[in-house]
C-alpha cells in the first residue's frame, strides 16, 4: 500500500462515513472507491475492521465483568 493509502485507510478506520472518511483524507470519492477496490488494500480494511470490533468486544467484556462484580458483592 502507498502512504497515502495508509493515510485513508486509517481515516476509513476513524470517520463514521466514507464521504467523511475522504474528507478527512484529503481525496475524492471516486478515489475512495478506485481504493476500496484494490484487493490489498481490501484485505488491510478488513483486518482494521477486524480489530475495530474486537477491541469494541474486549470493553464491552471488562465493562460487563465489573458489572458482575459490584451485582454480586
């Protein structure tokens, strides 16, 4: 991947949308989507996706554990 797609990968990762996404990453749409499409750079999103959720996962697991913890004391 170029710098550049680091660069909007990383905003992919970050923004709620993927208009915001390429905003914030300085491109077009269009070059979102040229980008979307290449296969390498489809694999480094979904691991970031991947990795979004199971660090989402991993808080919602300590939250509930402390939850548990102060229900049962």
């Amino acid at each position: 991947m170029t710098p550049k797609q680091t660069k909007v990968l990383a905003a992919l990762l970050e923004q709620p949308t993927k208009k915001a996404a390429a905003a914030a990453a300085g491109i077009s749409p269009a070059t979102l989507r040229r980008d979307l499409a290449d296969e390498e750079f489809q694999r480094e999103y979904k691991k970031g996706l991947a990795e979004l959720l199971k660090n989402a996962s991993d808080r919602a697991q300590k939250g509930m554990d402390a939850a548990l913890e102060y229900l049962n004391d």
